[in-house]
C-alpha cells in the first residue's frame, strides 16, 4: 500500500466501527473536508455534528454527548485545537475524564505558507500538561489504524495530532508491530539512541540507514505514545548507547525532547541533544522546505549524529 494520509485512516476505521457501534459520533469544526471526514459526514449524518468555525464549542459539545453515552471524535486544526480550545480540553474532557478523542488535524508546520497562526508546535506541551489527557502522533497509517482500533476499546480522553499530507508508511501491510502505550523499536543498533514521534520517524529511520554505511549504528525509538511517555523503553535503549538524540516537530520546550531529558537525566544520565523546530516564528513554506531549512530531514539528523559522537 502506498501513501495514505494519518487524518484518512482515522476516518476509514471510524466508518468501519460505525457500521455495527451506533453510540459512535463524528464532530467538526467547519473541517470536514481538510480532516477527511467528508466520507463520514456523507455515510453516517445521524452520527456527524458540524459545529462550524467554533472549536470551544466543539470541545465542549463532545464532551456533552460523552456523558450522555457517545463515543466522540473532535476533528479540528491542531493549532485550534489545541489552543482556542484549551480551557474546555482541560475542563470539559480531561477533569471531567470524558470518553473524547480531540483528533488534531494539520499539525505541526502542516498549513505551511499561512505562518505562525496555523502553526501548532507547542501542543505537545500544552496537551501533556493536563491531568488525564493522553498524547499520541502517530508516524504512518498503518501504525494510526492499530491506534485508532485500540483508542475505540476505551473510554478515557485522548489527543491524536496527524499532519496535512499523506507520508511515507514505516510498517508493513500485515506486519505492524503494536502494543498501546508502548514504543516501537524501528531499527536497532549501539552508538546512539534516536528518539521520534509523529512524520520524524520516517527521517529517523532513514538517517539511521545512512549511519550505518559510515559504520554508526543506530537504535530508533518511534515514541507515538508521547503520554504516557514509555520510559521504560528509552532507559533500556539509552543504557549502553554514547548519546541519545530526540527529534519532533514541535517548540525545543516541553514536548518530546524534554520528556525524554527527564528521564535519562535522572535514571541514565548521558548526553541528549534535542532536534526541534526554533523558539522563533518558523520560515514559510511546505512542510518538507521547512524541515529542510532546520535540518530536520534525513541529512541533517545523520549530521547531528555524528557532530555528537
């Protein structure tokens, strides 16, 4: 299978559920199109609230419908999301432990040329923060199918940011390793620990492919569950490596980088170095051009590396 956009397969897997789960409900603000869920709104209008352009609203609407029994999905931007919508993320879903899944759509650098205002790099940080909220980017479709298939069986708050574009898959068809809350080893070596989340995966791993013809090996961690953060994982990982790098698409404070300083810091203390977007508005462009400019692509993680060890 080729390349099939995370935000996609959120929508085919909660289609499929909702031929058989009635309690199942869809909710957009106004971006039923740009989350891909015009299938949904189409096939299943008894299941589907638009709310238009009012994400607090939308947050809050979910997390009624939650309590009288539905299984709600919110669809919106990430920088929306995650920020107009913050009070009622906290409140509404995470205090109130609510069984809403807040799906942020577009995230990252996703929306490109309109800049800052639609940028969402600091919601790994802000979502992580709040009790009970659970945090989770996954890397390919494959891997935000066995997410959202698992997110399904429960009934506890979560935030899933996907980017705009279809990416690169890193699993295979039929062969995706998966378990809920644990990270997945990508590729396994003895110099360095690569940690990634979300579309840096992909350029982790083929930075490591690139190491390994100069002779570095390296092990790379695809940490989709940022929260609750597998800490067990990246001290077994990080324990007999030289360093340990992170890379995300997001701010360089709060989000993976400095969960992951945390917990080396105190369990295995060794170098960490953070790859991340600047604590600056970001240049224009695509999400690739942008990635480039910051050296968060394939070349300039294999670059860091070796600058480090």
């Amino acid at each position: 299978m080729g390349k099939i956009a995370n935000k996609q397969m959120i929508c085919e897997v909660l289609m499929e559920a909702a031929k058989t789960d009635k309690s199942i409900v869809a909710l957009c603000s106004d971006s039923r199109g740009s989350g891909s869920f015009t299938p949904f709104a189409d096939t299943y209008p008894e299941q589907f609230v638009e709310t238009g352009i009012a994400e607090q609203n939308l947050v809050s609407i979910s997390a009624g419908l939650a309590k009288c029994g539905k299984k709600a999905y919110a669809v919106s931007p990430a920088c929306f999301l995650s920020t107009r919508s913050y009070e009622q993320c906290k409140v509404d879903v995470a205090y109130s432990n609510t069984n809403v899944k807040l799906i942020g759509i577009s995230g990252g650098v996703s929306y490109g040329a309109l800049g800052m205002s639609h940028h969402s790099a600091q919601d790994i940080a802000a979502m992580s923060a709040i009790p009970n909220m659970r945090v989770y980017l996954p890397s390919d479709h494959l891997q935000t199918k066995e997410l959202m298939k698992a997110l399904l069986k429960d009934e506890k708050p979560a935030y899933i940011r996907t980017g705009r574009n279809a990416v690169d898959p890193i699993y295979e068809e039929g062969n995706v390793p998966f378990e809920m809350d644990k990270a997945t080893v990508v590729t396994k070596g003895e110099d360095v620990l690569i940690v990634a989340c979300g579309e840096m995966v992909k350029p982790a791993k083929d930075a490591a492919e690139l190491l390994k013809a100069e002779g570095i090996t390296a092990t790379v961690l695809d940490m989709y569950c940022v929260k609750p953060l597998d800490k067990e994982a990246i001290v077994r990982e990080a324990v007999n490596v030289k360093a340990v790098v992170t890379v995300e698409e997001h701010a360089p404070f709060g989000g993976l980088g400095s969960m992951v300083a945390q917990v080396v810091g105190s369990e295995c203390p060794k170098k960490v170095v953070n790859m991340s977007l600047p604590d600056a508005p970001v240049i224009t462009g695509t999400s690739q051009e942008v990635f480039d400019y910051y050296k968060l692509n394939v070349e300039g993680i294999a670059e860091k590396v070796k600058e480090i060890l």
